[in-house]
C-alpha cells in the first residue's frame, strides 16, 4: 500500500482539500516473474464470464466482493463527497439546466472549483486520482440529481480525456492532462460519423502524413459529440496509410489522434436539438485540412480501433454507476407517494401489486449497484480482464435505469407525467443510455460473440485433437470426460461452498443456470460452427443468458459479504438476492428453451419474413379493417 499527502487547490490557486490518496496492491495483482524462454507461463485470464464460455469457473473476480475502502480511503473519499453533495444542494439547478439547454458560468465555474473534472487524473497532473469505485460513489450522487449534467461531466472523463490517460506518452499527459483536470479546458470524444455508428472502424475520415513528414492533414466531420460545442481538446479518428511489415502492403488502418481547437480548420456546429441531456451541449464536429503534429497521435499508427474499444470499455460501468443514483431517486419518489396516497380506502403501499413493483424496482438497483462496484472494484485492485463484465454492467444497468424510472411514473399516476416530480426529465434523459457507448443490442453481440470466441477455441482444439487421437490422447480423454460428465450430470457447478448459509439454495439455482449455459455454447458452436456469427436471434438469448448468470453470481457475492460483516441490510439484501436469483434463474431456462425449441426457431424465420414485408412496404404491411385508403 503506497500513501501519499495531496493538496487539491482549484484553477485560482485556492487550497479546496486535503487528503491521503491510497493505491492498494493486493496480492492478486502484483506483478509475477517475467517468464524465461524455457519456461513460457502465459497469462491466465480471470474474467469470470469469459472463462464461464469455456465452461470453466474463475473465482478470483467474483468471491468475496471487493471490499477495497479501508478507513483511510473513506476519509478522503467524504472529503470529496461531501462538497459535491452541497453542489447540488445549494449551485446546481436541474430545471434551469433543462430549461435554458445551458450550464451558466456560476455552475461551471463550481464545478471547476470542485476539483471533479479532473476525477481519474493522477495527482501529479492536476487531478484528484480519485480510485474507480469513490469516482462511481460520486456517479451515482450526480446521477440522483442531474442526469444531463453528470453527462456533461461524465463525457469528459470517461471518454474525452480516457485516452490520453490510456495511451498518452508521458510529453503529451504532462501537456494535455493540466489543463483537463484544472485548466478549465473540455475534452471531448469525436468517433461517430454520418455513415458511420456502431461499426467504428469503417471511420471515412482521413488523416494523409505531410511529404515533410512532421504533421497529418486531417479532413472529415463527426456527429454527435458530447461536449463538442465547448471542447478545446477532441479525441479523435481517422484513416490512414500504413504499410503490413510483412507483405509491404499499404493499407488503410484507423489512427486516433489528440487534436485541439485551436488548430488551424476545426470548426463545430450549432448544438443539437434532443429529447434530453439539454445542457449536455452535443455538435458536430468538422475537420478541414487541419495540420495536426505527428506527436499528437495517440497510441501507434494503425492502432486506433484498439484505442476507441478500450476507451469506451474502460468507461461503460460509468453509465450504470450514474443510473444508480437516478434508480435511487426514483424509488424514493414512489415510495413516498404509495405510503401517502390512499385509493379504495387503502394505503397504495397496501395492494400487493404495488409491492410487487417497489420490490422489482428495488432489485434492479441492488443488482445494478452490485455491478458497478464489482466492476469498479476489480478495476481498482489491477484487473485487465473485465471488458465482458463491463459490457454487461452498460446493458443491464441502463435497461434497469428505464425499467424503474417507467415503474415510478406508474406509481405515481398522472402526478408521475407533471414536470415537478423530476421523473419526466429522468426518463428523457436517460433513454440514450441505451444507445451511446456502445447501443445495447450492439453489446448484446458483443457479450456473445466475445465469449463464444473463447469457447471456440477451445473446441477447435479438441477437433484437431480428433483428428489424430492415438498422438493427442490425452486432450482427447481429458476433453471427452468432461463433456460425458456433463451429459450425465456428474459434473455439476456448485457455488455453496462461496456464499453465506442463507444463500445456499439460491446458489444452486444460479449453479443449475451456468451448468445450462455449459451445454448450450458447446451444443450451438457444434451445431452452428462459425455459422453462430449469422444466427443472431440465437446470440441475443446467449447474451440475456450471460447477463442474468452474471448479476446472480455477483449479488450472492454482494449479499454474502453483508451477512458475514453484519451489515445492518443484510437480512434485506439476502431477501433480493434470494428473489433476484429465483427470477433470473427462470429467465434462463426460458432464454435456453427458445435456443433449442424448434417451435421457437420456426418462429423465428416468421420474425425474418415479417419484418421483409415491412421493409418492402415501408411501414406496416397489413391492411387497415376497414380495407379503405
């Protein structure tokens, strides 16, 4: 553990706090011997649900629950937490936000002041090197008051200033990072095109190297970006030549590049006119022949795709730890509402229906904050291997946000559609959470894919084993007993030994859930072999399968660490998690029944011819009754 003094002081040089900042190693990141040429030891990957794929169980990110804040921690942490919490309190006002489409100059300059433009940058540079679990503490504050807001704060951190904090050479952090952190400068992520969404790669923008060789010249436009009417600093992609060391080939390859306002031919458009997150400025963004230096590449040449991918992994628990606070702010409203209105002569908390609904709403943010600070928490003691883990956090957590926002109306009636309860603004501001950074149905391929990959491999290896059993036996036994077990049902996953006496038979529910899976990938990669990419009804059902294993195992780990600390909501969290696995659990079973039914797999070439009608008509291809224009 490494233990260092810090003085923030904001733009005008005033002392705002100070505070310890800590940096644990756990064993479980420290780094291992350098492996010598005789002795090979690959990396072995800990990511749960892509060892899951394989039909292995990785433990080491999942039991215990990351407990990473010891008394030190905290203390800085509410060092920092406790001046936001005033923010919104006395500065921030969400309706003006909204109204106006703007953040006046006393917002903005309190938010400077407050040192959280700068959450994940390293001290040295300005920030406040705040770790990944306190900056989603302080997400999900922002979130519970201002969604537009913590967007347009949220934009800057996670992907506008992410990749030089990723990828930047030490020259262009000492450079960049100051005045994003504390110099009143915006950084802003420009990837999106016209032609261009979720395929990121297929980028048209061009960036040509300069005959004298010292500068890019940069031509192209970006659509929707967070921030780009008042950024000074752009993230950005484009194409360029590069030559296969192999083959000599040219090709085009995408290159990101740090490229700033200043520069000679950037340009933005008019703010865009949107449903919601008003105040969160969104432009185009056009490039024409800006001379862009050389040392403002950002990575290696060729290497762009690699650095969009992982900045929008590093950042996608972001959006669920955002949605925490709004889920939070929605449940109160509606509790406070059913415990006060009376209808029939009855209290609405009273109707079973009505708890039914508090209690899914309550569940979906436990498993949604469960996620986060999973996520968080292993990114914060070293883990590389959470982009699975992550994805699924973005998709369960925001379908979560929209799930208890749209309860909370229900609850509340016709009082739930007026403006003064806030919960119209949520709803618009959060409805694309489910589209930017990564669209949820684009993830959902991803989660599958991704995993069936690591599966696949491992399957082509025992084909090629088969190809010559007597020379790779061994693979071959090995391999064969462990699918015979699983067919007849003697090596079945057993979680109990992890989680707290309460939670043993939920544990086996989600058990039974991962030994399903098992089967299912191996069946559908023998079944459909590299033809699964095309079967995307089949992949969506794996996906949905995957995020609901993943949020069971983390609340049993979440829920087991309140009993054995005993926290005073355990008896509640054993309840959710015992409910949440219940639910889950059936939800796959029914995921996996359509994967194999073929009643389902019938209907869905129904779907397939359904939705050509559609296309070819342009709209609905049947009739109005009435048969008349």
């Amino acid at each position: 553990m490494l233990l260092s003094v810090t003085k923030i002081t904001n733009r005008n040089g005033q002392q705002l706090m100070r505070f310890v900042s800590v940096r644990c190693l756990s064993t479980a990141t420290k780094a291992a011997p350098v492996p010598t040429e005789k002795s090979p030891q690959p990396k072995q990957c800990q990511s749960f649900m892509m060892n899951l794929f394989s039909g292995q169980i990785q433990t080491s990110q999942l039991f215990p629950y990351p407990d990473v804040l010891n008394e030190e921690h905290k203390e800085y942490a509410q060092a920092v937490i406790g001046p936001v919490n005033r923010f919104f309190q006395e500065v921030n006002d969400h309706i003006r936000n909204d109204e106006t489409s703007n953040l006046d100059k006393k917002t903005m300059d309190a938010i400077w002041d407050l040192g959280i433009m700068g959450n994940a940058i390293p001290v040295e540079y300005g920030g406040l090197g705040l770790t990944n679990v306190v900056a989603s503490r302080l997400g999900d504050i922002s979130g519970g008051n201002d969604l537009a807001l913590t967007i347009a704060i949220g934009a800057h951190q996670s992907i506008g200033t992410k990749g030089i904090l990723l990828f930047g050479t030490e020259q262009q952090k000492a450079k960049y990072l100051p005045q994003l952190s504390s110099g009143g400068v915006i950084g802003a992520f420009a990837l999106t095109e016209p032609s261009v969404g979720s395929d990121a790669a297929s980028v048209k923008t061009k960036a040509v190297l300069s005959p004298c060789g010292k500068y890019y010249i940069l031509n192209g436009s970006k659509l929707w970006c967070t921030g780009g009417g008042v950024a000074g600093i752009f993230t950005t992609f484009a194409q360029t030549e590069v030559i296969d060391p192999k083959t000599g080939e040219k090709k085009e390859k995408m290159t990101a590049f740090i490229v700033e306002r200043g520069f000679h031919g950037v340009s933005t458009g008019p703010p865009e006119k949107k449903m919601g997150l008003k105040c969160s400025i969104t432009t185009d963004v056009y490039f024409d022949d800006v001379k862009v230096p050389v040392e403002n590449v950002l990575g290696e040449v060729g290497n762009g795709f690699k650095v969009a991918v992982n900045i929008l992994n590093a950042g996608r628990y972001g959006l669920c730890a955002m949605l925490t606070g709004t889920m939070r702010s929605c449940i109160e409203k509606a509790a406070e509402h059913v415990t006060t209105r009376v209808q029939f002569k009855r209290k609405l908390e009273e109707f079973e229906n009505v708890q039914e609904k508090l209690a899914k709403m309550a569940m979906h943010h436990y498993v949604a904050q469960t996620l986060t600070y999973m996520v968080a928490g292993n990114m914060d003691r070293g883990s590389q291997d959470y982009h699975l883990e992550a994805a699924i956090t973005k998709v369960f957590g925001t379908e979560a946000g929209w799930y208890v926002c749209d309860e909370a109306i229900q609850l509340l009636g016709g009082n739930g559609y007026m403006q003064a309860p806030g919960l119209e603004q949520f709803m618009r501001d959060m409805r694309v959470f489910r589209i930017f950074e990564g669209a949820n149905d684009v993830l959902r391929m991803f989660i599958a894919l991704t995993g069936i990959q690591s599966a696949g491999k491992q399957l082509k290896g025992l084909q090629q084993a088969l190809k010559n059993p007597l020379m790779n036996l061994g693979t071959v036994l090995q391999e064969g007993t462990k699918r015979v077990a699983r067919t007849v049902g003697t090596n079945k996953t057993d979680l109990g030994g992890f989680v707290a006496e309460p939670l043993k038979e939920a544990a086996k529910l989600c058990s039974q859930s991962i030994d399903l899976f098992s089967h299912t990938i191996e069946s559908v990669l023998v079944k459909n072999g590299k033809g699964i990419v095309e079967r995307q009804f089949i992949l969506a059902r794996i996906a949905d399968c995957a995020i609901d294993i993943y949020t069971m195992a983390c609340v049993l780990s979440r829920a087991t660490r309140a009993i054995r600390k005993g926290l005073p909501s355990s008896e509640h969290e054993t309840l959710m998690a015992q409910a949440w696995c219940v639910e889950a659990n059936y939800r796959v079973q029914q995921n996996i029944e359509r994967i194999h039914s073929r009643t389902f797999q019938d209907n869905y070439s129904r779907m397939t011819q359904i939705a050509k009608n559609i296309t070819t008509h342009q709209g609905p291809a049947h009739t109005n009754p009435l048969e008349i224009d």
